[in-house]
C-alpha cells in the first residue's frame, strides 16, 4: 500500500487561552489553499505542523492541539449536504504530537478505494476542546487512476 507525504504547514491564530499577551498570531489560515493528489485505493497522509508567530519577534511557537478534534470534509458538490452518501469525512483527534502542534491528515485506502476518479473541493477545520472551531485550509483533492490494482 502506498503513501504519499508531505507536510502542510498552517498558521492557525494565537487563541484567547495563550499566556503572552503580546504575541499576535497571522491571520487565520482558512484562505489557505492546498491542492492534494491521491491514486484511487492508496493511502494519503500528509502532515499537518499548526504554529503562530509573534509579530513583534517573528518567533514562531507550536500550537498545542491537546483535546483538540479535525475534520475533513471532502465533496464532489461543493453544495451536497454533509449528510449526502458522496460526502467524505475523516474525523480524528491527535495523540502523539498535540505539543508539538503536528498532527496528520490520513485518508485510509479502504475509502479512497471507493472514490470517484474526479477533483474532490475539500476542507479541514480544528475543533478546539472548548468548542472553538476554525478553518485551517481547503482545496482541491485530485484522486487519479493507479497504474496497477495491486494491494
């Protein structure tokens, strides 16, 4: 099974919760655009690295996603409900590195295998663990034909 990486780097705002009052986050990274490619029955994984900068030093300083759950939503129509059988979604809460402000994006094979040949309009949001919810990016999810169907 084959995986492709790479890693998305996305500047989320400094939360209400920070301890520096005189850190400033960028802006909200939900007009972010990230265009994905993934073969139809493959496995996609792609790191995701949350941070925000201090505008006074530039320092930049992970973003801790402790508690915090992602979604990603990915549809043909961009106008189907969430409800439609079409509708992709992926939910999953990071355990590993939520100090460190990485999680990953993975798409399993056992769904891109049921996937239409065809550009997906997808998105994914951060629910932070008091509720908050915030569009980290979207774009264009591209599943292409494989070479061979092997497993």
């Amino acid at each position: 099974m084959a995986t492709s990486t790479m890693s998305l780097p996305v500047f989320v705002p400094r939360s209400s919760s920070s301890s520096s009052s005189s850190a400033s986050g960028t802006p909200c990274a939900c007009s972010k655009t990230y265009n994905l490619t993934v073969e139809q029955g493959a496995t996609l994984s792609s790191q995701i690295t949350l941070s925000i900068t201090d505008k006074t030093t530039g320092v930049k300083s992970p973003v801790d996603v402790t508690g915090a759950n992602f979604q990603f939503t990915a549809k043909l129509d961009i106008n189907q409900p969430d409800s439609d059988p079409g509708t992709i979604k992926v939910d999953w809460q990071e355990t590993s590195t939520p100090t460190q402000g990485i999680t990953w994006l993975k798409i399993p094979a056992t769904i891109t295998f049921d996937m239409e040949l065809a550009g997906y309009s997808y998105q994914v949001r951060m629910v932070s663990s008091s509720g908050v919810v915030t569009p980290l990016f979207k774009g264009t999810l591209t599943v292409t034909q494989p070479v061979s169907a092997r497993h």
